[in-house]
C-alpha cells in the first residue's frame, strides 16, 4: 500500500511515495489501521482519496476479488473516517487510475471510449467515454478459454508461472482482444505495476485499437484517487 500528497490541479505528487506492507489478511481493520499509518506519515488532516481493488458504490464495498471477503458489505467511508480521523473517498482502484490518464494522462483530450487496464495481482479496468467515468466497470473476472482472466493473464500470474515476455504477452493479447470485441474502444491504456516493462512485451501486441502505457505508470491511481477526493 502506498500513498502521497497530489496537486490537484496538475496531477503531480507533492512528495515521494510513501509505502507499507499490505497487511495479511487485508481485513477491513487492518487495512484502515495501515491507511492511518500512511496519513500520519504525511501529517495529512484534510479529504483524501483511497483506491479499493473492487466494486465500491456510494462508499460502500460491494467486492473484494484480492483481498478479504470481510470487506464486502463494509461502509469504507465511515470506517476509515472513524479509524484515521481524515474524511477519506474510497473507489475503486483502477476507476481512480483512469480519472488520472483522462484527466491528465495518455487519453487527456480524447473524445469517445477509452479502456484503462491495471495489470498487477488481477486486472483492474476502468471505461471511459468523452472523458467522463462509467464505474465499476470489472473485466478482470472475464472467463477466458476457461480461465478466470485476472488469475491467467495479470502480471501476477506471468511472474507466477515463470512466463517469458512472449507467453505472457500471447494471453494479454487474447484478453485485450475479447474486451475490445465488448467496447471497440479508440483506446486501451496499460498501468499497473505491469506497464512498467511495457517495451518488453508491446511488440507482441495485436489489438485493433492503439494500446499505450499509462502516463502515470503505477501512480495512476494515488492521482486519479485524489482528484476523485477533490471533486467529492
């Protein structure tokens, strides 16, 4: 888990990331209680963003692929502003990164739709049309020749599996054809903790749409977090 004050207004950090282990099991307490550590860390009073890796609607988590099951059902808003003392807005994770590449990013200015996807321990994905988020749009749980997506094609799985670039990049390509064949998106961006090696599996890539690295690679979604805070 990691955090940092943003500009709002530029999309920059303020300061270096500051990370902490996620706690095991990721329970609704232990979390909120490392979420605490991290706004102490900044002295931070003020509304802040939080990406969840899940469905998160009106503050309330709806649910939690990666992380505990005790999260689903949890009014996260309420938890984390009576466990940090800081009025914090939880979304979901990739929903944030996608608000930071529209914003700012790799799709700032382009009109039509737009597929953010965060490649890491699942697939995160976030659509957006003329600019403007659709929610909690979750493609990581596709099936995918018989496999769940997120747990055949994430970054996870290729470091898992051993996979070299080439293997893995086979199956990321099968992925982004399917959620291209759903959306015929003008767009596909690549962020998570796998796009930092986007050159060494981009060439393996066929997809009917230009695919790109997220602008803000793995701090996407700290900005796009906190622009959501801002906009609350």
């Amino acid at each position: 888990m990691k955090g940092a004050p943003v500009d709002t207004t530029t999309g920059t950090l303020l300061a270096e990331r500051y990370r902490v282990a996620t706690p095991q099991p990721s329970t609704p307490e232990a979390v909120a209680a490392t979420i605490a550590e991290l706004t102490r860390h900044f002295g931070w009073k003020e509304r802040g963003g939080c990406g969840f890796p899940g469905v998160v609607r009106n503050g309330v988590v709806l649910t939690a692929a990666n992380v505990s099951n005790e999260w689903i059902g949890v009014h996260a808003d309420t938890l984390l502003k009576q466990t940090t003392g800081v009025e914090l807005v939880m979304l979901n994770d990739a929903d944030a990164a996608g608000i930071a590449e529209m914003r700012f990013g790799a799709a700032k200015g382009k009109m039509g739709v737009v597929l953010t996807l965060t490649l890491g321990t699942g697939i995160g994905s976030a659509l957006g049309v003329d600019g403007k988020l659709v929610p909690n749009v979750e493609l990581g749980q596709l099936e995918i020749e018989g496999h769940n997506a997120e747990k055949w094609a994430s970054a996870k799985a290729r470091v898992d599996e051993n996979l070299n670039w080439k293997k893995w990049a086979k199956r990321l390509n099968t992925y982004l054809n399917r959620v291209h064949s759903h959306f015929w998106p003008e767009l596909i961006i690549l962020g998570g903790g796998g796009s930092k090696q986007f050159e060494n599996f981009s060439l393996y890539l066929d997809v009917d749409c230009p695919v790109v690295p997220a602008a803000f690679r793995n701090r996407a979604g700290i900005i796009g977090a906190a622009l959501a805070a801002a906009e609350r």
